[in-house]
C-alpha cells in the first residue's frame, strides 16, 4: 500500500468528515513529506491527547516505508 494512501486510511477512520481528509506529497530529495490536512472540527482527533494519535500515525508510516530508500515524515496541517 501506498503510504500516502495509509495515512489516508487512518484519518478516515478516526474523522467525523472523512470527505475532508486530504493528503498531499511533496518530494524533497531524499525525504517525502505527507502532508495531512482535515476539517478544523476534526484536528483533535487526529492528533490525540499530547500528540499520541500524532505519533501512532508517523510509527506505522515509517514501519511500512522502512524497506524505502526514501524517508517519510508526515505532517498534520
């Protein structure tokens, strides 16, 4: 799977407005940012009590894109 198509995955689940989750990539060399972004009603589920919700979602992307050569880091908007 696709790790921007994950991060996608994970914050449908948790969102109320799941047609508002929108991910984007942007390429920087050898790191790839996934920037998350979803309704301003929603932020907080995503990003969880002290950024647990946050942190859960970098731990799976960067465990499923460990075999990448490429670096992943996934940033909430």
């Amino acid at each position: 799977m696709k790790p921007e198509l994950l991060v996608k995955y994970l914050a449908q689940s948790l969102v109320q407005q799941p047609d508002a989750v929108k991910v984007t990539t942007v390429d920087k060399g050898r790191t790839i940012v996934l920037e998350l972004s979803v309704a301003p009603d929603d932020m907080g589920r995503v990003i969880g009590r002290q950024g647990r919700i946050a942190n859960a979602i970098r731990a799976v992307v960067k465990s499923a894109t460990s075999n990448s050569r490429k670096k992943y880091v996934v940033d909430i908007l």
